[in-house]
C-alpha cells in the first residue's frame, strides 16, 4: 500500500499521520513487533504488517501507531507505504528487513505493475471504443479473472483461479470452471493458463477421477462427483495458442484417464480436443455414471466461436 503527499499550495506543508486498527470476533489476536504487528488467526496462519511508524501499541483486539511527521516543501511530493503479508501455518515470515527494502522499492514495483496490467488489457483488446458495451466486459471480465487468481502455497503446488471469493465455498479450484478458466487465461497469461490445468490433474486419483473441487484443507475435498471433462478443450486451446507440445505430452497420460477411469477401456480418441466428443462418464466401479454430458449443440456452441476460431463472442459460454 502507498500514500502520496503532494503540497499544491506553494507553501511548506506538515502532515501528521496514525495508523489505527482492529481485528473482528474473537478468531485473531495482535501482537505488537517491531516496525510494526502480527495478526495470529485461528488457523495458526498469521498477516505481518510493516507500518511506517516505528512504534505500535496494541491490545488484543486493536492497536494505534505514534503520529509521523511529514515535512512537504512547496511542489514537493512525498510517498510513504506499509505492508501486510499472509504467513500460512509452516511457512516462514518474512525477515522485516526485506519486507522495508520491497517498501522502498514501491515505485519501482508499481511501475512493473502498471505495464503488466497494460499488456494484460492489450491482449483482450477487441478493437472497439473504451465506451462500447463489449469493450467494458472485456476489461470487467480481465479484472474478475486477476483478482480470483490464487498463488501456489500449501498442497496447491502450481497457480489457479478460485469461481468467486464472494462465498467460503468458492475458496477452492473447481474442476469445470478450472477449464473455463484456462481457456480465458491463455488469451494473456499462458503460463498461468498451464497452471490451472495442472492444478487440477495434479489431484487426479488413481481411478482417473478429478475432483469437483480441491482445497487447500484436503479433508474439504468434494470426491462425490465430478464435472464434465472439458479438459481437452482447455489443452486444445492453450496448444493452438503457444505451440507448446511439450505441454500437450505432460498432461496427456492424466487426461486420459479420465475417460478410461474406473471403466477399463480403452481411449478411442484420436487427439486431445477428442475427449469433449467422447461422452463416456467417469464410472466408479460398481456405480453409475458421476457426471451427465452435455449436449452435442452445448458441446459445439462451447468449443467453437464462428468461422474463426478463438474469437471474443458474447455466446462463448451459453
């Protein structure tokens, strides 16, 4: 986080700042550090916080930072910034001399920051006026995809998008969305869109089920059923976006296990986009079928988008 003072006023300003805070319910505590507080949750995670204030005080709930003293001089700007930095159970904190040293380095970052976000917008750029509806939705669409975005940590050992963060149940990766998510993904981050394909084969059992969803608490794992495998899809298209056989060759002994997961038979299909047109379900020895399959016209409405292929449409998911 960064602040940005700036005296407009031709006259030497002085801006004093505090810091106040508190936590909610009674699942975290605070603990006073130096050049700042840790936050313990109840999940023995913590969040550092590095502040600008040399000097904290806190109780079990709150706490407040002493008064910094901000010298503006006419047409001067002056940046000041604080940190928080979620530290999950076994993992180390960071030292805070590095967490001061990124503070210093806020410009820099931002600027890097900048430039990815607008090499991320140029890639979804549909032509059209920052105004038009279709412009709007791409950019709106960017933004959920980014902000969703979940970084390796625990047993998640690669990158992936969470549905929502708007309900708990959605902090998880979840199987046919993964694959939606893939094929958004590749448009501007290719590498992320390899990730969450293998985010999720990497929690394929050995019948060649995968997950409806995955947690990072694997006890939450829901192995009842599944989703429709349009993981090939996603393959498909990351492979027509990068070229990138190497992937297709990885993923391809997992993905056909879906297929002839609990079943023993053999793949019929000739290549991996093959996999949308094979509607065979994932059948738990003994059971029924885990997933019903859509219809062939979803299926066509799903993998194509008109006479050239890859195209931004309003129709892509319905």
């Amino acid at each position: 986080m960064r602040w940005r003072f700036h005296s407009a006023t031709g006259e030497r300003e002085i801006a004093r700042l505090a810091f106040a805070g508190e936590v909610f319910g009674d699942q975290a505590r605070l603990e006073t550090k130096e050049g700042g507080l840790e936050v313990l949750l109840a999940d023995h995670s913590q969040l550092v916080i590095t502040l600008p204030s040399s000097t904290v005080d806190s109780g079990e709930a709150g706490f407040r930072s002493e008064i910094v003293e901000l010298d503006v001089l006419p047409g001067q700007t002056v940046e000041i910034g604080a940190s928080m930095t979620l530290v999950l159970d076994g993992d180390e904190a960071p030292e805070r001399s590095r967490l001061e040293e990124r503070l210093q380095q806020i410009g820099s970052l931002e600027a890097e920051q900048r430039q990815r976000w607008q090499l991320w917008l140029s890639s979804i750029d549909t032509g059209r006026d920052p105004s038009d509806p279709l412009q709007i939705l791409a950019v709106k669409s960017l933004q959920t995809l980014v902000n969703n975005w979940r970084s390796p940590v625990g047993r998640m050992r690669h990158g992936g998008l969470f549905s929502s963060s708007n309900v708990w149940y959605f902090n998880g990766f979840w199987a046919w969305d993964s694959w939606k998510h893939a094929v958004a993904l590749v448009l501007f981050h290719p590498q992320l869109a390899k990730d969450q394909v293998r985010l999720m084969f990497e929690h394929q059992n050995e019948a060649g089920m995968i997950a409806d969803v995955v947690y990072l608490d694997a006890e939450e794992d829901n192995r009842r059923d599944t989703k429709p495998p349009l993981a090939g899809w996603a393959i498909e298209t990351i492979y027509e976006a990068t070229g990138d056989l190497d992937f297709v060759a990885e993923l391809y002994p997992t993905w056909s296990a879906i297929t002839a997961g609990g079943t023993g038979t053999e793949i019929t299909t000739e290549t991996a986009s093959a996999i949308r047109l094979d509607r065979r379900p994932w059948r738990p020895p003994g059971g029924r079928a885990a997933w019903t399959t859509p219809s062939a016209s979803i299926t066509r409405r799903c993998c194509r988008t008109g006479p050239k292929r890859g195209r931004w449409t309003r129709n892509r998911w319905t």
